[in-house]
C-alpha cells in the first residue's frame, strides 16, 4: 500500500500548493484595483486610528481627486473580472457551475456527470473562482476548493486525460471505480483544509457531507492528504505574500494564523445568549436556504423560457453584471455624501467618502471577507461598530449573498455564512454590552462582542450547512 500512501500526500502537496495560489493571486487581484483606484483618488489631511496589527484606518479631510471617476474605475475594474470569471463557466467549462461541491457530493453517491473531472472544467473552475473573488461580488473561494482538490485527486491518481491524450503508464492499479472515488473524496477533504488550515475538520467533513462509503483505511488515508494539504499551504504563506519573499521560510507565526490566541475565562451565563444565537441561526439559516431555492428556482425559469442558447448564456452572464453592479451601489449608498475620506488599508488601499455610521455600514461591506470577518471576531473593540453600520451590512450582505449564490460564477457560500452569522452575532454582544456595560473585570470578560461574532458565525454556517461535528472542528481551528 506505499503507493497509495504516496498518492495520497502528492494530492495532499498539490492541493496544498493550489490553495496557496488561489489566496495569492486573490489578494494581489483586489490589490492591483485598488492601486489603480487610488491614482484618481488623492487624500490629504490624514488622521491615523489603528484597530490592530493588519487594519489601519485613516479618517481624513480634503478631496484632490474625482470621486465619480474613482467610482467608475473601481465598477469597471470589477466589471470587467465578472465577465472573465463568468464568461470562462458559461463558454469555457460549464461543467464548473456554480459551485462544485453538489456535483462532487452526486458524482460520489452514483451520479455521472459529463466533463466533471476534466482539464477544462479545473482551468475554468480556477479562473472563474479567482476573478469572482477578487471583483468584489460577496462570495469567497471555499466550494471552487473543494471542486479543484477533488479534480487534482482524480487527475493525480489516474495520470491520464483524454483533452490531452496523455496515458502514463504510472498508478495504473488505481484506474478503477472505487479507488479513483477514494482519491476524489481525499482530494475534497483536503481542499477544505487548505482553506480552514485544519486537517482534521477536513477529514470530518468529507466524512459528515461528502463521501457515503467509508471505511477506516481511507479515513487514515485522507487525513494524511489534509495534513499535508495545510502544511503545504503554511509552509508557502510563511514566507511568500503577494508573490513577494519576506524571509522566514518555514516559520510559522501564530498571531498571523489564528484570529482567538487569547482565551476567555467562560461564566455559565454566557450559555444563555449562546443558545439564542443558535436558535436565531438555524432560523436564519433555513430562510436563506429556503429564500436562495426561491431565487434559482426563479433563475431556471426565466432562463429556460429563453429558447437560443447563445441569448441564455448571455443572459446568465449579465445577471452576474447585475449582482455587481447592486453590489456596488448598495456600498456608495451607504458612504454618505460630505467630504470625509475613510480609507481601509488591509492589505490593499481603498478609499471612499463617509459619514460616521453609514462609513462603517460600507466598510463591512468592502470586498475581501475574510479580512472583514477578522476585523468583526477581534476582541477588545466594544464599540467600533453601532447597531446601524452592524444591521444595515448584515440586510445587504444577506440578501446579496443569497442572490449571488447559484449565479453563473464558480463561488463558495463559506465566507458569506461565517460574514453574516458574525454580523448579527457581534449585534447581539452589543446588546449585552448595552445592557452590562464594558467589564473589565475577569468574570465580565465574556461579554464580548467578538466572542459573540464567532459564535454567531457557527451558528449561520451550522444552520446553512446542516453540519455539526466537523463544522465544530473547522472553528476550533480557526480560533484557537
């Protein structure tokens, strides 16, 4: 079996190395718009808040630049991403939209989908997750993962493709039904692991969603697949940001990794607040599942009455047009008109007018999820957001989330859930705030708004998902 074992940690590696990429070439996408927004937009006057290590916040005065010219390069730019990134699912590779993961799911309980597994779908799904990310639509890269890790699982262990006409003569036992559906569901775990950093929630979740044929040799088997999966992807981050040597091979830095390095002492009260955010989750949860089977049920309707194939797949790729475009007005609308500036530096610059409450309304609403995600679990920071900016993002967030998922763009649901349930979970720490007042004492500690954004975040991602066990794993390893 050291083939098999072997197999396993080169899928695990190139899974690994995968998501590394995705998460930089994101990053260095979102960047590059914003370093050209930022040539129309010139701030001076600059006044400095720092909320921690990695978002700074300056609130300044004076306006050099357009603000509409600046408005239009950032809707163009962004524009001009969704249409590659749907434009490559609907011409390219339809077999890559929306998601991945349900084909994956049938394709492993007995379903045949044509092109699932094949070099046009993996460049396609690759693209297509990388640009809708990076255009701003409220989306992020987790269900597009798990659809490559598997590709790379299937592609890996069978060494052969027809697009391409190459048959190695490598691994050949393993080109049959079952064990090319083991290396496909080691694959997906470790897709999910890259992105959560955590091999063991990866395995539970191929166990608890994905696969329905198991057996104790596999579960060793793709949990060695996870490991290396997340080691690879540590070991790449550790030195290497936007494409750029920062030194320090292989040092892994906690603070940079896990979002609650300091825990809180918990009081027996905290359970109360703590159940009715689950309650509040799994309701909030059924109406966007509910709510989202509405919109495509509505989508494959209006799209089916459309007789001309070529008019349909352009229609789905304007609808994509459309969501953006929403996307982006409900962020303007939410800026105020005077002629404040606030600029949100996470990594990449972005510059926009504000009033106080509105401005923090639309910088929940900035792209780039997990930087915002992060910014709403940080302890410490009771009041940097009013119930107005928290209730206002969490509407729009909502509702455009739930309209974005299913549309023609290879997209993951993780990131809006964690988002979502973190905005109404940080609602209800704020309420207790409120009522308790800022404790600094040690059996006060808990109430915390961002202890209760991560809990709020469980919840929705639990009452979406429908999982339990191995969603409680991915958030102990994000947190802890």
């Amino acid at each position: 079996e050291w083939d098999r074992w072997l197999l396993m940690g080169l899928i695990g590696t190139a899974v690994g190395t995968l998501g590394f990429l995705i998460h930089q070439i994101i990053e260095s996408l979102i960047k590059l718009k914003w370093d050209l927004v930022e040539n129309y937009l010139q701030v001076s006057k600059r006044k400095t808040w720092s909320v921690g290590a990695d978002i700074v916040i300056y609130l300044s005065t004076g306006q050099d630049g357009n603000i509409h010219v600046t408005w239009l390069c950032a809707l163009g730019s962004g524009l001009a991403m969704v249409v590659l990134s749907s434009g490559s699912v609907l011409f390219f590779c339809p077999a890559g939209s929306p998601y991945g993961l349900p084909e994956i799911i049938g394709y492993l309980n007995g379903t045949s989908i044509q092109h699932l597994f094949n070099i046009k779908t993996f460049l396609g799904t690759f693209v297509s997750c990388v640009l809708a990310v990076a255009s701003g639509l409220f989306c992020g890269p987790e269900g597009p993962m798990i659809h490559l890790g598997a590709l790379l699982g299937c592609g890996l262990s069978q060494l052969q493709s027809d697009t391409l006409g190459v048959h190695l003569p490598i691994f050949t036992r393993f080109r049959n039904s079952a064990d090319k559906r083991s290396f496909i569901t080691a694959g997906a775990g470790a897709g999910i692991a890259s992105v959560f950093r955590a091999p063991i929630g990866g395995l539970l979740f191929t166990l608890e969603e994905v696969s329905s044929f198991w057996d104790i040799r596999l579960a060793w088997q793709t949990f060695f697949c996870c490991l290396m999966a997340t080691f690879t992807t540590d070991l790449l981050s550790s030195s290497l940001y936007g494409f750029v040597y920062r030194g320090h091979f292989g040092f892994f830095e906690a603070d940079k990794r896990i979002i609650f390095w300091n825990l809180l002492d918990m009081n027996v009260l905290a359970f109360i607040p703590t159940i009715l955010l689950g309650m509040l989750g799994g309701l909030l949860g059924a109406l966007f599942v509910s709510l989202n089977i509405k919109i495509n049920k509505l989508r494959m309707q209006f799209f089916n009455s459309i007789p001309k194939l070529s008019l349909r797949k352009t229609s789905k790729l304007l609808e994509t047009v459309l969501i953006l475009v929403i996307s982006c007005v409900s962020l303007v609308a939410n800026l105020g008109s005077g002629r404040n500036f606030l600029a949100l530096y996470v990594g990449c610059i972005l510059s926009f007018p504000c009033s106080s409450e509105r401005g923090s309304a639309a910088a929940l609403l900035v792209e780039n999820g997990k930087q915002g995600i992060t910014y709403l679990f940080k302890r410490g920071t009771h009041e940097e957001f009013g119930y107005t900016s928290l209730c206002t993002a969490l509407a729009f967030y909502f509702i455009l989330s739930c309209w974005t998922a299913g549309s023609a763009v290879a997209s993951g649901l993780v990131i809006p859930m964690l988002y979502t349930g973190a905005l109404y979970g940080r609602i209800i720490g704020l309420i207790l705030v409120s009522i308790f007042g800022v404790q600094t004492n040690e059996y006060g500690a808990w109430i915390d708004p961002g202890l209760f954004a991560a809990i709020g975040a469980a919840s929705f991602f639990s009452g979406v998902s429908r999982l339990t066990i191995s969603l409680t794993v991915l958030m102990v390893s994000m947190l802890s």
